[in-house]
C-alpha cells in the first residue's frame, strides 16, 4: 500500500480517491486526505461536502438517501474521518 507523500502515513482507497480526483488521476503518489486539507486549506467539513459531491455520483439515489445524505464531517484526523449521522 502507498504512504502519503507529505507525512508518511498509511493511505486507505479514500486517500487514493480523493487526491487523484482533486490533484491528478494519473497520479502514482498520493498524499492523505488530512494533508491535502493542510495544504489547499480547507476544513474537514469542506473536504465532507466535496467527497458527498463525488458519491452523489456514482451511487443511486436511494443507496446516497439512505447512508449518506444525513453525515456531517465531526473531526479529521489519523487518516480518518469522523462523521456524525443521526440514522439509527
């Protein structure tokens, strides 16, 4: 598995996914989402709504409705990402 580029840690498909869509899908290094947040300054809530973007599509809109259309970004963070749902 691929390490990030700027801090060395661990990457996950996300990491991978979302450099490739916001920096270069070509691209064969990777930095973690909590570094690019870093780097093109903005907060986990704006990284949240911009991975919400590119999951609104590719799943359908029930499969969206359903799992996703009620998170918010609560914390960033060890390559993670917290979210809150008030789902059951």
């Amino acid at each position: 598995m691929s390490s990030c580029i700027i801090c060395g840690k661990e990457l996950d498909g996300y990491d991978i996914g979302f450099y490739r869509k916001m920096v270069n899908r070509g691209a064969q290094e990777y930095a973690c989402i909590e570094c690019m947040c870093k780097k093109i300054e903005i907060t986990e809530h704006q990284a949240w709504e911009m991975i919400l973007d590119m999951l609104s599509g590719s799943l359908t809109e029930t499969a969206y409705n359903t799992w996703f259309a009620d998170c918010t970004a609560i914390e960033l963070g060890d390559n993670q990402l917290v979210l809150h749902t008030t789902s059951s």
